[in-house]
C-alpha cells in the first residue's frame, strides 16, 4: 500500500507536506531515521543473519537427514559411540562446506557493490549519488537519460522526459512525463505525472520526491510475477539432467542393498547406518559448494583484471564463448572522440556551423554522448560563445529519426530558430534548402547527390558525420516533430575517433581462442569497414540495417554467421542478430553500454557492459568491464574458461570415483558375511577424500583447456563416470579378493585394509583425471598437490594411531599395507592409461564445434 494515497492526483505541495519533506530534500539523520523504519529499497527483504541461513542450508540435505536420523536410531538404542562419530563427521562436512562457500559468497558480494545502482538525490540541500537501495520516501531524486527509476515517485519537474515503461504497462514506445496532477481514478499507464520503480529513463530531464520504496512499489506488488527465475544456461542445465540421473542411481543401489542385507538378517542398526552412509558416499553432496568456490575464485580473479561478475553462473558462458558482438567506438577505436572539423556544404571550414552545432550540443537535455561533449570541448577552445542562448523546446533525439533539435529564442525579429543535428540521410530528408556561400539554394536531386558522395568520401577516410541544419520558427509555446520540415542545411561536423593500438593484437588473440568478433554499429558502412579495415579485420560479410530489415528470421539465420560487419543498424535488430546467431548454435557475447543496448544484453548468452554504461546496460549484464576494452574481454575469457575447466574437473572426479567406489560397496555388503565397511568409515573416507578436492577451485588448467570454447558434454561426463568408475571397481574387487586371502577372516583388517586402499585410490586418481597430460608433467595447484599429500599420510597412519579401534580400524600388517600400495599405483596407471581415449574424445568433440 502507497504511503500516499492517490499521491497522482494531489498538488506537489501537499505529497512533500504528507511526506514531511521538501525540495531541499531530506536531512541526512532523518534519511538513516526512514531507512530502519521502511527498510531498505529492494524488492527481496535483507537477510540479517545470512551466514546462520547458509550454514542451516548445509543440514537441510535429504542425504544429510537421513544421516542424522539413522544416527538419533543409533542413541536410541545406545550405540553412543558410533552416533556420536557420525554426527562429527556430518558436523565436520557441513562446517567446512559453509565456511568456503561463506567466504566465497561475502567476495562476491563485495564485487557485486562496486557495480550496484545508484541514485542522484537531493540530501542536506546537496546533490549526492548514493546506493538505490538505500533511498527512502521523502527523498528528492534527479533523473537523466539512461537511469533506472530507483522507486515510485510523483514528478516536481520534468523536460522533455521520456520513459520505457513497457515492463508495467505494455507500451512499446517510450512515454512523456510532466509535472502536475492527473484524475484520481486514472490508470497507471495515464499517471504521466508519476514514475515507477524498475522503468527507465530514455531522453531527457526530470526531478521527483519518492513516495514508495522496495515492496511498496507497483514493481514491488508484482514482483513474484515478475522477478522470475532467469534462463537456465546450458551448464545449470546440464548439472541438474546429472544430478537427477545420479539420484536415481543412489536410490536404486541404496534400496537393493539395504533390501538385500535384510533378507541376509544382518544386524539392523549396523544396516540402516551403512545404507544411509552409503546414499551420502555416492552423492557429491560438496557439489553445490564446489562450485560456489570455484565460481567465487574465478570472479575474484576477473575482478583483479578489471570484470566484475554480476551473475556467476555466466562464468560458464563466457568461457563457452565463441562470437563476440561489440560497437566500434572505445573497443576496436580508442573511444576518445574528437571534432576534426566544423564545415560548410562545400567542405570549407565554417565558424558558423560550428556555434549552431554548439548551441544544440550545450542545450540539449536528453542523452549525453561523446560527439556533443566532443563539440562543446572544440567550440570552447575557439572561444565560441553560447552562454547568452535561451532555450525554448527541445525535440529529443529518437532512434527512428536520428536526430536531435533545439529551438532557441531570438531577439531580433521577435521569433526562434529551430537548431537540428544528426545522421547526415535524416536530416537531408528534412532539408528544402541549402547554404552555400552566405546563399540559400535549393536542396534539390543534384545537390543531394553531390553532398552524398562528399560524405561518403570522408566515411572512407574513417570520419564519423553528422549534418548541421536551421529554421526560422514563429515564436509559440511548444514545438514538435512536424517542424522539422523545409530546413537549410548548413554544413558538416566531422568526428574522428583513431583506432586502438592494441586492438589488432587483441583480435588475433581472440581469434586463437576460437572466438571470432563480429562489429554491430549505427555507423554508416563506410566508416565501419575502414575502421574494421584499419585493425586487421578480414571483413567477410557486410549487412545494413536495411537489409536486415528485409531479411526473414530463417534468412538473418543464414546470413548472421558469415557476417562480420553489421552496419546502420537500428536498436532494436541488435536483439535479432543476437538470435540469430544463437540461433545457429553459436555461444554468443554482446558488449555494450548504452539504452538501447539492454534488450541485446538480455538476449545474449554473455552479457558484457562497462562501468561507465547508463544504468539499465549495467543492470542488464551478467559482467561489468572496469576499463571499455577488449583485451579485458580476453583475459576475462581465459579466467572463464579456467574456471569452466576446475568445474568439470570436480565433477569428473567425483561421480567416477564416488560411483565406482558405491558399486564395490554395494556388491561387497551382498557378497560378503559382513558389511565391507561400517557407515562411520564410509563417511570418513568420503570427508577425508573431500578435504584436497577443495583446492580443485584453484587448481592449475592446461592449456589445451583454454585454448578452445567448451560447453557441457553430460555424455562424455556420463562416459567418464562408466570408464573410470568401472575400473575403480575392478581394482576393488582385486582388492577384497587380496584382503580375504591376506587378513585370515578378520572382518577388522579386512576394513582397514580396504578403507585405506579405497581412500588412496581416490586422492592419487585426483592428480590423474585433473588433466589432459601424463599426470606428473602437469603441476597442480599448491593446496591440491600438498592436499593430497597429507591426507595420504593420514589415511596411511589412522590404523596406528590411539584409540583407531574406535572407528573400528587395527593396525595393517606390512604385507598388508604394501599389497594396498601396489594397488593403488597399478589404478593410477590403469586411469592413466584409460583417460587418453576419453579426452580424445573431448578434443574431437572441440573440433566438430
């Protein structure tokens, strides 16, 4: 409910006065005062105790209830010690999953605020930026072009203000707000005095009071609808295909085992214990927060190279990535846009051209760009002077008409003078006549012809330009697009923005990374290719907007993928090309930074803005460049792919080795007169065995993995499982086969023989599977290699030690523990030997791709 009612329709007065606030905005005590009564602006309530919620999440496993009811049977019967060690060993687990995934979340966290939206408000009687999330009804916020509406407000001021409100309302063009008051029963698309949480700013200016904040809002009223679950990527996907496959594969073991073992009468605490344990040994139970580590580990090393993640699961994705979208001008230009010359129709150079172009630069209100700031900066050092103009309209610019007027006042005669700037064709369109010479000609076929091959001629030479032109107007009060007729031209402004340096070595980069960067601009053609020209990009194919805009979706599909340049394009085909590449099965990334870039930034499977994008690029996004620049795309690659690489990693070693080591369970607890192992020895084995795998989120890649795109494969990890799981269970079954010879029946010895046969198994297999290369010509990171290490002397010395028989072990005699040694070095081998034709497999698969 508002905190205003029908704030629409009451005077600005008297909703500053119900909100007890005033133009001068808010005191800074006052403001902390409303944010701990309403709460912050957000749409989701903050957790005040995130930790103790993600810790609670740790025991909310079914796997993990299981456990902890099996063990509350076991002190109900009194077997005091074996409950209390699986309850440590589940405390353990939980514990040190929560404490990696927390550090990894706080981190990320911390990256997500340095790209957070802000708001411009008015607080103490001073404009000052601060987190949207913490602004408060009363609040006096300011809006330009290109910002998110922080909350619902009632409008003070407006010029010229558009705003996209299609998300609320459904309207596909944007809609002018003005200050005043509506009818009390006016709809919220007819509230044009009013503007909501979660719209943005298209063109223009405007100053407003909140009334509603976070839940308070209409966004917020409707934001289960709304707010819903983003896309599942191919990687979520495929994790959760995985995840349902292994539990039905646990279920199935688990139930003919504890069935079988039932009908063998074996004792039934001992049974319910070791079929529970045996649920949680063959699930990756540490997967969610593996991979919350490895993801947060890759983040962070993106963020010091300058991408800050918004999104982590896009990790993923732009690893996978293997074409990339961007604009020209500050990634394969320098960005830094400057007026190289201010000319009249002939190509003279004209002081007059360069006021006019001045005056509609420093006048306009909508969006900011380079090419005004660029005017402005040259008119300044030529000592232009536009302070004394008066401002009477503004027709802002639009996408559809590409271009921008102002009209300002004029002494004598009484009257004003429309002053238009924009692409060279729209305001030729408009033009009836011409200046040349101090005379006004007609602006007729010829004319239109000759100046078109003049533009084109400097397009080639890499300027960027726009038309200048002028209109004697009545003076009235308000003026509109239907006045942007029978105009004179009056010259050229001709923008130069000189190439990166760096941007060749850039592009042949990415180009060894497998992906290829397509340009997608407003630029005309002629621009665009000597730019791309001038690089060293090999342009195979050419598409203007129109014809794309002739172009079918089955027909763009055809031509998306062997086109380079996309020229003259309008906002909203940048979205079809990003279909249409996807399309075509291509993993595809967009970079940009402006208004019209969200729609693109949403349809792409990597989104990519910079920090200095207007806020709905930023908001759009799933990563933020620090620096506009594609060799921070390329490094944020290579860490993408790194990261892609340590997450699959994990998976490969769990599932093969989990599966592998369920099974001989499994078929053991059947065969043999005793259970193999007891359930405290399974979970032990499977905490110890997790303790190095945590530093797989760190872990050294090859870099056959970062040369080429990769993207999930459930069959070849369902085809690594089989293979290494099946050989796992090969060796353990020679296992039992010596343990029954060698421990003359003892069911003690045989457990501790197999617990640490088993345990050494899977650590040393670890170094094997982690990578394409002979195992010992690949070095892996610091904390996995020392990891492995030591668990292995601690798996090896946990018989000898006091009070082993508690966990059931005894001390393994020499031929005993030399027997499991040899063992466990002819397994690696046996892997090593069986991961050749598997990752050939995966490189045959990057090559069809």
């Amino acid at each position: 409910m508002s905190h205003v009612e029908s704030y629409w329709a009451r005077p600005d007065g008297e909703v500053l006065a119900t909100l007890d606030s005033g133009r001068n905005g808010l005191a800074s005590p006052e403001a902390a005062a409303r944010l701990k009564r309403f709460g912050r602006n957000a749409l989701a309530a903050g957790t005040a105790r995130p930790w103790l919620r993600l810790l609670l999440g740790r025991f909310a496993s079914p796997l993990v209830v299981i456990l902890l009811v099996a063990a509350l049977v076991s002190l109900l019967v009194r077997e005091w010690i074996d409950a209390w060690i699986v309850l440590g060993i589940v405390l353990l687990t939980a514990v040190l999953s929560f404490v990696q995934e927390y550090r990894a979340s706080a981190a990320i966290e911390a990256l997500r605020r340095r790209v957070g939206i802000t708001a411009d408000v008015v607080r103490d009687g001073t404009l000052r930026t601060i987190p949207a999330a913490e602004m408060v009804p009363g609040d006096i916020v300011e809006l330009s072009a290109g910002a998110l509406v922080p909350a619902d407000a009632r409008l003070l001021e407006a010029r010229d203000c558009f705003l996209n409100q299609a998300m609320l309302t459904g309207e596909t063009l944007p809609v002018e707000k003005r200050a005043g008051m509506c009818a009390a029963d006016a709809a919220l698309a007819a509230r044009t005095n009013c503007v909501f949480m979660g719209t943005s700013v298209r063109s223009g200016w405007a100053r407003a009071v909140a009334v509603d904040t976070g839940r308070s809002t209409v966004f917020g009223g409707i934001a289960d609808r709304l707010m819903l679950r983003p896309p599942e990527t191919e990687f979520e996907r495929g994790l959760r295909r995985f995840g349902g496959f292994l539990i039905r594969l646990m279920l199935t073991v688990v139930v003919v085992v504890l069935a079988a073992n039932i009908l063998l009468h074996r004792p039934t605490i001992d049974t319910l214990l070791f079929a529970a344990a045996l649920a949680v040994g063959l699930s990756p139970e540490l997967l969610p927060a593996i991979l919350t580590i490895t993801l947060s580990h890759g983040a962070r090393a993106m963020a010091r190279e300058g991408v800050i993640v918004k999104r982590l699961n896009a990790i993923e994705n732009l690893g996978s990535m293997d074409v990339l979208c961007t604009d020209k001008t500050g990634t394969l230009t320098r960005g830094v846009i400057e007026l190289d010359a201010a000319v009249d129709p002939h190509g003279r150079p004209s002081a007059e051209v360069l006021r006019l172009a001045a005056l509609n630069a420093r006048l306009q209100t909508g969006i900011r760009n380079a090419l005004d700031d660029a005017v402005v900066a040259r008119s300044g050092r030529e000592g232009v002077d536009t302070e004394a103009a008066t401002k009477i309209d503004e027709i802002p610019y639009d996408f559809q008409r590409r271009r921008l007027s102002i009209v300002t006042g004029t002494a004598v005669p009484p009257g004003a003078v429309m002053l238009t700037k924009g692409a060279v064709e729209n305001v030729f369109d408009i033009c009836a006549l011409a200046r040349i010479d101090r005379r006004e000609v007609a602006f007729d076929e010829t004319l239109r012809a000759e100046l078109t091959e003049r533009f084109v001629d400097w397009s080639t030479q890499g300027f960027r330009v726009l038309a200048v032109a002028s209109k004697a107007l009545p003076a009235k009060e308000r003026y509109g697009r239907e006045d942007e007729a029978g105009m004179t031209l009056e010259g050229f402004l001709l923008f130069f923005d000189p190439p990166e340096p760096q941007a060749r070595a850039t592009l042949a980069a990415l180009g060894k990374l497998g992906v290829e960067v397509k340009v997608v601009t407003g630029d005309n053609r002629h621009v665009a290719r000597h730019v791309a020209e001038g690089i060293g990009m090999k342009v195979g194919g050419v598409l203007t907007g129109a014809e794309l805009q002739r172009l079918g979706d089955e027909a763009l599909w055809q031509r998306a993928p062997s086109t380079t340049l996309f020229a003259e394009i309008e906002p909203n085909q940048k979205e079809r090309i990003i279909t249409a590449l996807r399309k075509t099965g291509h993993v595809v990334g967009y970079l940009g930074d402006g208004i019209n870039d969200a729609p693109a930034l949403h349809a792409a499977d990597v989104g990519i803005s910079v920090d200095t994008a207007v806020d709905v690029a930023k908001d759009a996004a799933d990563f933020v460049l620090l620096r506009h620049d594609l060799g921070v795309v390329r490094r944020g690659i290579d860490e993408g792919r790194h990261t892609f690489a340590n997450t699959i990693k994990y998976i490969f070693i769990v599932t093969s080795g989990n599966f592998g080591n369920m099974i001989s369970m499994a078929l053991a607890s059947i065969y043999l007169p005793f259970l193999p192992l007891l359930a405290k020895q399974i979970l032990l084995n499977n905490f110890l065995a997790d303790v190095p795998s945590m530093g797989i989120a760190g872990d050294n890649v090859d870099r056959e993995w970062e040369r080429t795109p990769h993207r999930w494969d459930i069959r070849l990890i369902r085809r690594a499982m089989l293979a290494f799981g099946l050989t796992s269970t090969v060796f353990d079954l020679l296992t039992f086969a010596v343990l029954l010879e060698l421990a003359g029946g003892s069911h003690q010895l045989f457990r501790t023989g197999w617990f640490v046969e088993s345990l050494l198994t899977e650590l040393w297999v670890l170094l094997a599977i982690r990578t394409y290369r002979p195992f010992y010509r690949s070095h892996p990171g610091r904390f996995l290699k020392w990891g492995v290490v030591a668990t292995s002397l601690v798996a090896i010395a946990l018989p000898y030690l006091p009070d082993a028989l508690l966990l059931g072990f005894v001390p393994l005699p020499g031929r005993i523990l030399a027997a499991v040694l040899a063992i466990t070095a002819l397994y690696v081998a046996a892997s090593e030997a069986i991961k050749r034709p598997v990752y050939r497999h995966l490189a045959r698969g990057r090559r069809r791709r």
